[in-house]
C-alpha cells in the first residue's frame, strides 16, 4: 500500500507536468493501478532491449530541469521524454538492479548469473587487459539459447569502433570514453569470443545503419541489444570533448542527452515494420549508482543489491500500466525467454517475469 500512494502521488504530478491534465490524471493513475495485477501476452517475435545507466528511479522518472520549482504544475521536465513513456506504456514500480556496479548487471541480464563479480573490470579477452583480475566464463547464455532455436540476435554497442571489438574503451584517454567494455557482456564468455561467427554480430551501433535494419523485418534480427555510449545511456562521460561530441560532464546534461537518444531510437523502433503487436522494447537501468542497495527475487551472495531502478517496457498496442511486483535483471532474462519458448537460464528460473507490463491480448 505504501508503494501504491506513493507512486499515485507522484504520477499525478508528473502527468500534469506532461500536458495531461487533471481529468487525464485521474484516469491514467486509476487505470495504472486497476491493471496492476493483471498479465498480458507471453509470446514475442521480436525483443529491444535497452539499457541504460546509474540512475534511480526518482533520477529519470519526473526530475525537474528546476528542482526548486515543485509547486508549479507546468515546470518542465529534465527527461520529458522517458516521463512520459513511464505513463503512457508499461512501468515497473519495484524494478532492482541484481547488484553493484554495472558489469555484474550486465551480466545478469544475458546469462541470468553475475558469478559474484563486484567490480567493472575488463574481459580477459581484451586488447590490451587493463585491469585485473580480468573476467571470463564458460557458461551458457541467451545466445546459446536464441541460436539452438535458430533466432536471429545482435547486440549493438555505440561508440565502439568495428565489428567484435575488444578493446577495454573507445576512444583512448585523454578523450572522453564513450564505449566502456563494461557495457558489453557478450565479450566476457568464452564461447562468444571464441566463435568468429558469434563475436561478428557483435557490431557498432550506427542510427541510419539501423533505421535501415528496421525497414527489412525478414532480415532484421528477432533479439537486439543496445548498449548506448556513455554520454547517452546516463551515464556520463569525463575527459577531453571532441569537436562534434555531446558534452555529457555534468549529471544534468547526461541526463537530457539519454532522454534524447531514447526520443529518436524508440520512436525509430516504433514507426518501423519490424515493431510488430507481439514485439517489445525493454528499457531498465543497470543500477542506480550506489544511491541504494536494495534488491529483490533472487539469490544474491554478496548482499549488496544494486538499488531501485526503472523498468519501461513498450509495446505497440501499450496502455498505462503499472506493476508493483518485485522484478530484476533476471526478471528481465526470464520474460524474454518465455516470449521466445526458451529454458530459463540460472536465476531466471525463479525469477517474477515482467508479463504484467504488457497489453491483453483483448488490448490488439
């Protein structure tokens, strides 16, 4: 109940900041929460998942560009963008990172473990290894599972500087680092690296390039993921800006630079016809930078949990919908393999889905 007044407080403000007014106020909070405990489909053609980095829930759902400005109802918003889709789409109240920092939840989300790691150190596949003890594992992921059923995948790293790339950062000090390792978990697992034909479709997130890929549903892959760089996944990036660059130095600027990534690629992704009614885009934050520890649904022996994030997920017929169920990276994992007809992988096979968050059937 706590969660619920909560949550209804803080929609209302935040739908009036975004130009709904009382009357829309009323009836998407009240819709939010009548849907609350219902579940939508559990079949999927198509999945995006994009993560996003180091900022709670509070940070990236409603924040003012003026935070002293909370009394005024039309004071505008520094991620309008992202507000907006939290309340139009489907929003994951008590969504958790699995743990502290991001490599770890990059991790879980893949192979539904983070095999105790507590740090952002770089794969022992890296040209050159810069930080120790480096990390490899043999251990089965999702990419196993989507090429046993013979469904097409990508991950897309922006910034990064060719196919497969394995080097720890891009560019070099003392720029600006835009493509962290960190944020690319394929390159951690030994039978990823190792297979020339897996590591190729390990590729550099360009726009155009994509918006292409969209247009060619028969062609386009079934499971996407998108690591943005480090100025527009929140992140943020320190060092040398280059003539051209966004300058993401300060936690305001990093912030408007993700909720206008999201702006262009969702609708990108939206408007294509590879986005079909049985399509999803999943966006959650990897952790929201040690401002928490809390975690939830899945065993963690390190104790520290990577605190409350948001979790969005878009579909093409979605409505207002809200749910309050414990879910994490493995919640994450665990919905995308029962939308595919997969085995759930480690953790994910206890895991609280996300099925919540998506339209009825009757809803298409």
């Amino acid at each position: 109940m706590y969660g619920k007044l909560t949550m209804r407080s803080t929609f209302s403000r935040i739908l009036q900041n975004i130009g709904l007014g009382m009357v829309g106020v009323a009836v998407c909070v009240n819709v939010a929460v009548a849907d609350e405990d219902s579940g939508g489909r559990r079949d999927l053609d198509r999945v995006f998942i994009i993560m996003m980095e180091n900022h709670g829930f509070d940070q990236v759902i409603g924040p003012l560009v003026n935070p002293n400005d909370t009394g005024n109802p039309g004071a505008p918003l520094l991620t309008p963008f992202i507000t907006k889709l939290a309340m139009t789409q489907g929003l994951g109240t008590f969504y958790f990172g699995t743990t502290h920092p991001s490599l770890p939840n990059y991790l879980a989300s893949v192979a539904g473990d983070f095999f105790g790691v507590q740090d952002d150190n770089d794969s022992c596949w890296a040209t050159p290894v810069t930080s120790l003890p480096c990390h490899n594992f043999k251990a089965a992921t999702i990419v196993d599972q989507l090429e046993a059923k013979n469904i097409s995948w990508e991950a897309l790293m922006e910034s990064a500087p060719s196919v497969g790339y394995r080097g720890s950062r891009y560019p070099a000090a003392p720029m600006q680092k835009l493509y962290a390792q960190k944020h690319n978990p394929f390159v951690y697992f030994d039978n990823i690296v190792n297979n020339p034909s897996r590591l190729a479709k390990i590729r550099p997130f360009d726009l155009t390039a994509f918006k292409m890929e969209l247009g060619h549903p028969n062609q386009m892959a079934r499971y996407v993921y998108i690591a943005p760089n480090q100025c527009n996944d929140q992140h943020g990036t320190g060092g040398t800006i280059p003539a051209g660059s966004a300058d993401c130095s300060t936690d305001t600027l990093t912030l408007a630079a993700g909720d206008k990534f999201l702006e262009t690629i969702v609708p990108a992704i939206t408007s294509s016809p590879s986005f079909t009614g049985r399509s999803a885009i999943f966006i959650v934050w990897d952790e929201n930078d040690f401002s928490g520890q809390l975690s939830c649904c899945g065993p963690n022996p390190t104790g520290v949990g990577g605190g409350h994030v948001a979790g969005i997920v878009v579909t093409k017929n979605g409505k207002p919908r809200k749910s309050a169920t414990p879910a994490d990276h493995y919640s994450l994992l665990a919905t995308i393999e029962d939308g595919f007809n997969l085995p759930r992988l480690a953790n994910a096979k206890t895991a609280n889905t996300l099925w919540d968050l998506f339209p009825d059937s009757s809803d298409e």
